[in-house]
C-alpha cells in the first residue's frame, strides 16, 4: 500500500479519490501570481533565492527583476555594462571587485544611468577605465574607492567635476591624496553628506579647512589616523558643521582639549565619537562633551591617559543614552566614576574596560544591578577583579559576552564552590 493509499483510507477516502489525489501534479511557486511570488521571495535567504532562480525560470526572471545590488567581476564589466539595464531594470547599486585587465571602451558604459550607488572598494582599475564608468554614471549619489591605492589627487579632482553630485564618498586608505584634491572636492561636491578620508595621512589642517568652508551638510566624517592634524582643522569643522553627528578623530593625537571644547559647542548633535588615541586629551575635553553633547551614543575614548573619575563622571551624569563606550588604558579612573556610569547609563550595550587596572569586584557588581542590557564587556588586564566577581554577573546575565579575563570561561565552577564551602 502506498502512501497516498495510506492516508486515502485513513481519512475515508475512496480508491478514486485516491487515484485522483495521485495522479495531480504537485504545485510550485511558478504557479503562483506574481504578486504571491515576489512576496514569497522577499522571504527567502539569498542563497535560497539563488538555488530557486536557478532551478526555475519563472523564478529567475522575478529575481532580476527585483535585483537592487548587482556585484561583478571586473574582468566581466565591459560585457555587463550594456546589458544592466534590459536584464536587471531595479538595480541602482553596482559593487566591482578584483583587477581590470582589460580598459573599457567607450560603449562599455551604455545603459547605467540608472545606478546611483558605485562599490570599487580594493577594485584595480585603470584611470582612464574609471573616468569613462564615473562619466555614463550621471545620477551616481555614492561612490566607494575605498584602499584604491593607487588613486592620484589629478584623478580625483577629475572624479570630482564628473560628480558634482556625490552624497557619499569613501576614500579611506587612499595614501597618496594631498589638500591639493580635497580642496578641489569640497569647492565642487558640496552636496556631500558622508566622508571618509581615513588613513589618508598626508593631509594637513589646509585640506580640512575647505570642507569646513563649502561642505556644510555634512554629517559624517571620518579622519581616523589623519595624525598632522591640529586644533585648527577641529575648530574650522565645529564653527561650519553643525549637522555633524559622526566623528571620527582616531590617533589624531596633535589635537588638544581646546579643539574638542570648540567642537563639543559647536556640534552639538554628535551621536557618535570616535576620540581614540589622542593622548593629549582629558577632564576639560570630557565636562565639554557631557555639557553640549547630551545626545551621543557611541563613545570611544581609548587612551586617554589623563582622563580621571571627574570627567567620566560628568559624562555618566550628562549622557545617559550611551549605548556603547570604550575606556580602554583610561588607567587612572576608579570604582568611583564606573558605579556612576552604571547607575546613570542603564542602556549600555558595549563596555570596554580592558587595561583599567584599579577596578574592583565593586564595578562589576553596579553594572551587573544596573545595566540589563549589557551584552559585551571587555575586562582584559582588570587584574583586580576577582573570578567570583565575574561569576556573579555571569550568572545575572548568562548570555553576556565577556573577554580578556580568565574567569569568563570557568566563572560557574568558582561560584558553584564557592556556593558549596559557605
């Protein structure tokens, strides 16, 4: 007896209803609507979408129509140019990756007036390959070049008057641009909102000062390991950008409390600092952001070797959205300043407390009564934290992350005989 067989009588069927039930054709979703269909895949992983667009034509043909990212191969852009906008109508974003062996041609680059987002992002290509893509890409809003080593500040001043209209750019790990580029960028795109010029490290206070000048819709910059730079790029940035809410200032180590005290006034909409090794900075640079910087959320202040319990208190008191803070080698702050943050950021998500040497059992204890979201905690080098200290918030929280102490792993042991002997 076969199974439908089986599942006829069961259910009191007749050998000819059975039969029937046999006998029709198992439905698949190329019969369904399209509308159904497309809802279907919207719930589908990508590597499911994939499988099934393959195996189905019906279902491939749905898939390139609602394809909004389209990634390439370099050596395959001049054939996938032309044939972008018959086969793949939605796409808006195009990601290029490996080495362009060979240049385009002038007709490569038909039919892509229709992406507004381009990833070239460690891509090796020519100049002349990349003038002709950035030229058919008139709507182009993002542009991604991000470790395109090789990029020159003349092919940048070039990319600059072919998109005047760029809202985003990325070109972090360019080493080789100098002020000469980003000035010329911020005179012609001063419609830009997000910058990342990142290790870019020969520019000087002269390329930051023109974004300050033209670029007053900008709010996020990045100047991670630009270390030439001073005080002035800071206060220019914080007298001309006030819609700034992400910055990051990592290893610019020339800058002192003064800057921040400018930019804390002036950018008073920071929701996210990245202020990391910049050793110069302490108490003054911290009371400045707790008192015009109510909002942030995201604040790494690693390295600050001057910074005390005065200034991290005043911004336990004054921030109390911080979601995420890292206070690594901050190795002069106490239980004093970490039972503050504790009891006035109850939201903290993230907490990085690696090389603070004079913390005790006793931060470990506010945190663990106050913070019930905590979901990371770094305790590397806390040699004054006990395992029984770790074990107790472990056991509050079991499902937090905790790294860099010996008792993260072997903390309900401890507990368990510590429970036992008592």
């Amino acid at each position: 007896m076969n199974f439908i067989s089986g599942i006829g009588r069961v259910f009191g069927l007749s050998a000819a209803a059975s039969s029937v039930a046999r006998s029709r054709p198992t439905p698949s979703l190329s019969d369904l609507p399209d509308e159904i269909a497309e809802q279907v895949m919207d719930h589908l992983e990508t590597c499911s979408r994939q499988s099934l667009g393959t195996s189905n034509r019906a279902l491939s043909d749905i898939l390139r129509q609602r394809t909004r990212v389209l990634c390439v191969r370099a050596d395959d852009l001049g054939f996938v140019l032309d044939r972008i906008e018959s086969r793949f109508p939605s796409v808006d974003s195009l990601k290029v990756t490996g080495v362009l062996r060979r240049p385009l041609r002038m007709d490569d680059a038909c039919g892509v007036a229709q992406i507004r987002v381009l990833d070239l992002s460690r891509c090796v290509i020519d100049d002349a390959s990349l003038l002709r893509l950035a030229e058919r890409v008139p709507k182009i809003t993002d542009l991604n070049l991000r470790y395109s080593c090789n990029l020159t500040d003349a092919l940048v001043i070039k990319l600059a008057d072919t998109c005047a209209n760029l809202v985003s750019l990325d070109l972090s790990g360019c080493t080789r641009l100098t002020e000469a580029s980003i000035t010329h960028l911020a005179k012609t795109c001063t419609r830009l909102g997000q910058l990342d010029l990142g290790d870019c490290r020969d520019l000087r206070d002269s390329g930051i000062l023109p974004l300050a000048q033209h670029c007053h819709e900008l709010t996020s910059l990045a100047l991670r390991w630009c270390w030439q730079l001073t005080d002035l790029a800071v206060a220019g940035l914080a007298h001309a950008c006030a819609k700034l809410e992400s910055l990051d200032l990592c290893g610019c180590n020339e800058i002192t409390d003064d800057a921040i005290v400018s930019l804390a006034q002036g950018c008073s909409r920071l929701t996210k600092l990245d202020l990391s090794y910049c050793w110069s900075l302490g108490d003054t640079a911290a009371t400045a952001l707790a008192n015009h910087c109510p909002n942030v959320q995201a604040l790494n202040l690693c390295n600050w070797l001057r910074l005390t319990d005065a200034g991290l208190i005043a911004i336990a008191e004054k921030c109390s959205r911080l979601t995420s803070i890292d206070l690594s080698d901050c190795a002069l702050l106490s239980d004093r300043s970490l039972i503050a943050l504790a009891q006035h950021c109850q939201g903290l998500e993230s907490l990085n407390l690696s090389g603070c040497e004079n913390l005790t059992d006793s931060s470990i204890q506010a945190l663990s009564r106050h913070c019930p979201q905590l979901k990371f905690l770094d305790l590397t080098g806390c040699h004054r934290i006990s395992n029984l200290g770790v074990a107790g918030i472990l056991m509050r929280r079991p499902a937090m992350e905790i790294t860099g102490h010996a008792a993260a792993t072997g903390a309900f042991d401890e507990w368990d005989h510590h429970c036992t002997i008592s």
